[in-house]
C-alpha cells in the first residue's frame, strides 16, 4: 500500500516541525538502499527522480521499478518528479507513477515562471498531484552535480514568493536563501531572517534544494522555519562513490557486482542518519494514519458496436487508446475483446486514472470529448460505465526483503 498523498505527507511534516527527505535515486541500488533507511528509522520518505539524472538510467523502465518497491513497503512513501524541463515531462511523470511534480522555473524570470507554473499547477490538480514550485535561483557550485545547474544565486523575497504562491497556486515552495546544489567547499551561510519571512507571509510548506554540506545546526534552523522537504542527492553520491572505491582497494579483481556490493548499506546508513537528523524518523505509524493512500481509479466500460466491422472497431480502439492514452492523469488504457463469443458485451475499455479527480477532469478534456462524441458514442449506444477505485487486501502477505521490511 504505502503510497500515500504528498500534500498530506508534506503538511504533517510542517504541522509537526520536522522534514522529510526527498532522496534522488539514480540506480537500483539507490531505490533499496534509501527505503531500506526508511523502513529502519520508521520513516516518512520521498523517492525523487530528477529529470537532470535522466542520462543515468531509463526513466520509463525505473519507474515500474520505484512504484513496486514503493508499495512493497512498509512506511508512507510518495514519488516525486525533481527539475522537470517541461509540463510533458510531468505529464509523463504522473503517467509514470509520479505523485508529487516540480518542473524547474526558477532560472526565468518571475513573470514566465509563474506562466509556467500555473499551467503545470491546473494540469496536475486535475490529476489530483500537488505541484512544488521554485523561486529564486539555487545554483550549482562545486561537486557531482553542480555542473547541472550554472548560474548565479538569487535569494527568494518574502513579496515575490506571497505572490507567486498567490498566482501559481502551487502546494510547496522551494526557496533559495543560500545553499547550492551540489558540494560545496566551505560552509554555506543561509539566510534565516529571510526565510522566517517567507514562512510567516505563506505558511505553506518550504523546500529546499541542495541539502548537501549542511550542519546540524543549519537544519534544526531550516526545519525550525517552515522547511518540510529536503532535497539531498550529492552526499549520498559521494559515499556510494567511496563504498566502490574501498572496495577496489579490497580487491582489485573484484568485477562490477563485486564493486557494488557495499552502494546499497552505504546509501541506506548516509539516508538514515539524515532521516533521524531531520525528525522524520519514527513518524511513519502517524503519517500512515493520517495521510490518504494513493490510490488509482480503474474506469470501465463494456459495451456493443452497430454499424460497424472488426476491422474499423480494431481502428477505433487503436485512435481510443493514442489519444485517450495521452490525456494527464490516464496511467494506461487497455482496449478488450470478450473471450466468449456470446458475451452479452463484446468490448470493453479499461482506463487507469491515477487518481478520482482523473474521473471529472478526463470527462471534460477535449480529446476525451472529440473521441467519444466523433467516434465511439455514435456506434456504442450499448455500454455500461463504471468506475471502480481499487480495494485493498489489508491481509495480504508481503515479501520480506533484506530491507528488514515487518509487516
Ligand atoms: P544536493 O545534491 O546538494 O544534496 O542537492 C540535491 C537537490 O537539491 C536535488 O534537487
């Protein structure tokens, strides 16, 4: 089950003075070793994949990947599209399995992020996703990642950020008030007296990027002003990175399983530290409780043609299932053929929301409309509809893991 409701998870975490990381995973040992932290700190958890990762792995084959490890697991977990270049690839996230989306604006000026943001913002509260937007600028300075984000830091206004929150309505606002993405020499001095601003003008919950290099102090002071969400990712590169060198050192025949046999405990124990270090650790049993499950709809329908041959119902279905296919929230659609001839319906669709506010917002869109008005509607007057949400099994039996998962 655990795929819980961003926005609730995030709002807990603000509720209740603590943050939760967003940990990007670029591999599958990243995947098991930060919920394995998880599922040992009893922790709230993000599995972030940042689109600026996408030359590291197959976005479309991971995400399978993320989902059922996700829902194998034993504490709340919600999947979240880091720095998406555009509002397709959050479309693409969200079909993909994404429940939370940011697609990074903040290099534009205020008045095209927010453009930018609000249409990404109605695109994905029709999918039922909350949105993370960024204002103000946080660069790249030194280390793994920098390079992925050039440019000079701009600090976040309190009156920018009340407005921008205002226009776009977006659900979390990433601020920049000093840190930089990646490693960086020295300490990083941030900005507190503008962050208490910006937390007092919006009370939503804050984010910020570049959570590596940070000390203790620094976070208590982040989370004590409205911080809910951490981005980390460099840290966790760099021990995975020390974990196959020690290993090489070890050993220096040792082939690639050889050399990446200690990624995963070394992820998992950098992930753990930083859960119990940011108060997200032992939360899970109460964010379980109060935040809503994600759960996708399943939208079928049965029904007869008149009027026309195999061949141009096959063709239908082929149009029903490109552009029904690419409406936001439409996870996948399935066109059937009843095994039994004598079926009372011969046909049937099945589309998978990934969430009930899909059911309203698909109704309405125009490819739905111009699909089911110019080319199914008129030869399937014998059709039943329904949507069905997806039930759980609270007993079944869950594959323990080297995670240590308990059921
Ligand atoms: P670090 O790599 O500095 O931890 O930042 C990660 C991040 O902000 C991803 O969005």
């Amino acid at each position: 089950m655990p795929i819980v409701d961003m926005k609730d998870m995030l709002q807990h975490a603000y509720d209740h003075g603590y943050a939760v990381g967003a940990f990007d995973l670029v591999s599958l040992d990243f995947l098991e070793g930060i919920l394995a932290a998880a599922e040992r700190a009893r922790a709230p958890v993000i599995l972030s994949l940042a689109e600026s990762h996408f030359d590291y792995f197959d976005f479309d084959v991971i995400m399978p990947a993320v989902e059922a490890a996700a829902k194998r697991a034993s504490v709340p977990v919600a999947i979240h599209l880091d720095h998406g270049a555009s509002c397709d690839s959050a479309v693409h996230g969200i079909r993909l399995g994404c429940n939370g989306v940011m697609v990074d604006a903040s290099h534009e000026d205020f008045g095209e992020n927010v453009r930018i943001t609000r249409s990404l913002v109605d695109m994905a509260h029709a999918c039922g996703v909350p949105v993370e937007g960024e204002l103000g600028y946080v660069p790249g300075v030194e280390g793994e990642d920098a390079e992925r984000h050039p440019g000079e830091l701009a600090c976040t206004t309190p009156a920018e950020a009340r407005a921008y929150v205002e226009r776009t309505g977006v659900d979390f606002l990433a601020v920049s008030i000093g840190t930089v993405h990646g490693r960086m020499k020295g300490k990083p001095r941030l900005d507190y007296q503008r962050l208490k601003q910006i937390n007092e003008a919006l009370s939503v919950p804050l984010v910020i990027h570049g959570g590596t290099g940070l000390s203790d102090d620094q976070f208590r002071r982040l989370i004590g002003n409205g911080v809910a969400k951490i981005n980390y990712y460099t840290a966790v590169a760099e021990v995975a990175g020390s974990a196959i060198r020690s290993r090489l050192r070890a050993d220096r025949g040792s082939g690639y399983t050889g050399l990446l046999q200690d990624v995963r405990e070394a992820v998992s124990s950098e992930v753990e530290h930083r859960m119990r270090q940011w108060g997200s650790a032992g939360r899970a049993a109460e964010v379980l409780s109060r935040c809503r499950s994600w759960l996708p709809v399943e939208h079928v329908i049965v029904y007869n043609v008149e009027g026309m041959d195999e061949m141009q119902v096959e063709m239908m279905m082929a149009e029903g299932r490109r552009v029904l296919g690419a409406i936001p929230g439409v996870r996948e659609v399935i066109s059937g053929r009843a095994v039994q001839e004598k079926a009372r319906y011969r046909y049937s669709w099945l589309v998978r929301f990934c969430h009930p506010a899909v059911i309203d917002s698909y109704r309405v869109h125009p490819a739905h409309v111009a699909f089911a008005d110019r080319l199914f509607r008129p030869v399937a007057g014998k059709r039943i509809t329904i949507d069905f949400s997806v039930v759980e099994t609270t007993f079944s039996v869950r594959h323990r893991h080297h995670s240590g998962a308990a059921n």
